[in-house]
C-alpha cells in the first residue's frame, strides 16, 4: 500500500499534490463557514490534511457522526481524549483530498444538520 502511494505521489508530483491539499482545504474551510462550522485551531497551526472543527452547539455529535456513516458512507473522525464531544476531524488525504469528495461532505453535513 505504501509503494502504491509513492508511486502515484511521483506521478502527481510533491508540489501538485500539495497545491491539490490546500485547495481542497480551502474549499472544504469556506463551506463549512457558511454552515457556521468553525476551526478548532488558527489559521497558521492548520494542517490541510486534517480538519479539526468546533462542534456547533445543541448538536448530538454522535448521532451526526452516525447518520454520515450509516446514510451517506462518509466517516468523519470524534474528538479525542479531553476534546471528545467537542470536535470532529475531517481528514482529506492523499487520494481522497478531491472536489467531489469535499462537495459531498458539505453537503451531508448540512442535510444531517438542519
């Protein structure tokens, strides 16, 4: 598995592929804003390969995990240790930091959510 990860890296190129994760970061960032999801973290201590979000509040995080999972095949990470409850991690790498993978996150969020 770690052989076929180089050698689709080597034929992407390390600067695509970093360009390809932070705009995909980017996108996955400005749509979760207009749901009025906000980053755990400052912007500078950022990693564009994983996405740790604030929970908004009154939401039963465990039931939205749940229904993404079980509805919509999509796992989103839970908080972990004192952050349990409070954060998801949404993580976009390697071959899944893709448009369409970021598309269909906001939009089950927001269906899940409202």
């Amino acid at each position: 598995a770690m052989h076929q990860a180089l050698l689709i890296l080597a034929e992407e190129g390390l600067r695509n592929s970093w360009d390809r994760h932070i705009k995909n970061h980017l996108m996955l960032h400005d749509g979760l804003q207009n749901l009025g999801i906000e980053y755990f973290v400052e912007e500078e201590y950022r990693l564009p390969q994983l996405n740790a979000v604030k929970v908004p509040k009154d939401v039963d995080e465990v039931n939205v995990r749940n229904v993404l999972l079980n509805e919509y095949s999509l796992e989103i990470g839970a908080g972990l240790g004192p952050l349990a409850g409070q954060v998801w991690r949404i993580g976009l790498m390697g071959y899944a930091s893709r448009k369409e993978n970021v598309d269909k996150c906001l939009v089950a969020l927001d269906n899940v959510l409202e």
